[in-house]
C-alpha cells in the first residue's frame, strides 16, 4: 500500500508542476515588460529635463539639435551648468524634475543640491547628470536602444544622428497585448 501511495502522490505533484510552469513563464514576461516600460520613462524623462533646461538658457545646447541630448551618453555624463548660484537652483521648473526626491537619477556633480556629492554651490564648472547609466532593454538584454532623431518619422528605425528625441526597444518580440515591443 506505501508504494502505491508514494506512486499517486509523485503523479499528483507532477501535475501540478507542469500547470505552475506556464503560469511561471507568464510571470516572468510580465516582470521584464514591466521593467521595460519603466526604462524607457525614465530615458525618456531624462530626455526632457534636458530639453527643459536647455530651453531655460541653464545648459549650453547646440541650436541644430532644437535642445534635444545629442546622444544617450550625454545624459550619463553630464553637462556644464551656465551658471549655478542660489537663485539659479530656484529657476528650473518643476516640471524638470531637475532636483527634486522623484528623480533620483539627476543632481548636480558637486554641489549640495539633492543628488549632488557635496560642494559650495557657486561657480561654473558643476555638471547636472541626468542618468546614472543607461539602462538595459530587457527584452534584448543590451543598453543599445533605438534612437530618434527630431526631423525622423515616428515609426523610424534608423537615426538621423543630429540629435536623440526618442528611443525605442530594438526587440522584434511581440508584448503579451499583442503589440511591438519596439512601438512602446
């Protein structure tokens, strides 16, 4: 009577295993195209503060690239303030997210801003990072993101090189809606 117990419960376990795998896969898309999504909001988002104090005159920007990063490397290494004084913390707008508790990954590389090392705060040599690094695509699992350029179509795939507008994940994987990975 015990083997054929230990034979029924070995078969029952089995399964239920093979009804918790599918359900775990599920599970596992879902995370990366929710890491995904998080990703390209927060490029996204820094490319807007970029834009935000590029057009405010507190970061120098090339006039050809309409204020727009001129590549994702910019964002993680940061760009020379014009000017940084006490009034001048004050002047980027809120919708920058310039130094604010929501977005950790910008500050001002020496000086006490939030997101800052330490420093007096006056002078013209801070730089303002607006990521920490790039980000991994999860889907491809690389940091090589498509770029758009501003004059590129919105379903583009190649980039103009002028300057970066958008990004977009490389992967050719289909999302669980049935949409692109690369559309998001």
């Amino acid at each position: 009577m015990t083997l054929l117990e230990l034979i029924v419960s070995c078969a029952i376990l089995m399964v239920l295993a093979s009804a918790a795998l599918p359900i775990a896969r599920y599970t596992i898309i879902r995370q990366r195209e929710t890491e995904l999504r998080c990703n390209l909001v927060m490029i996204r988002d820094a490319i807007d503060r970029y834009k935000d104090l590029a057009d405010h005159g507190q970061i120098r920007a090339d006039i050809s690239t309409g204020g727009y990063p001129p590549d994702l490397d910019t964002l993680v290494k940061g760009v020379p303030l014009v000017s940084i004084g006490a009034s001048a913390i004050g002047d980027i707008p809120p919708s920058s997210g310039g130094f604010s508790g929501a977005a950790p990954a910008a500050g001002i590389a020496g000086s006490r801003a939030p997101g800052g090392t330490g420093g007096t705060g006056t002078g013209g040599n801070k730089k303002i990072r607006f990521l920490r690094s790039i980000p991994i695509d999860p889907m491809t699992g690389k940091a090589d993101w498509g770029l758009r350029a501003m004059e590129d179509d919105l379903d583009s795939v190649t980039w103009g090189g002028k300057d970066v507008f958008d990004v977009y994940s490389k992967s050719a994987g289909m999302a669980m809606d049935g949409t692109k990975y690369s559309d998001w």
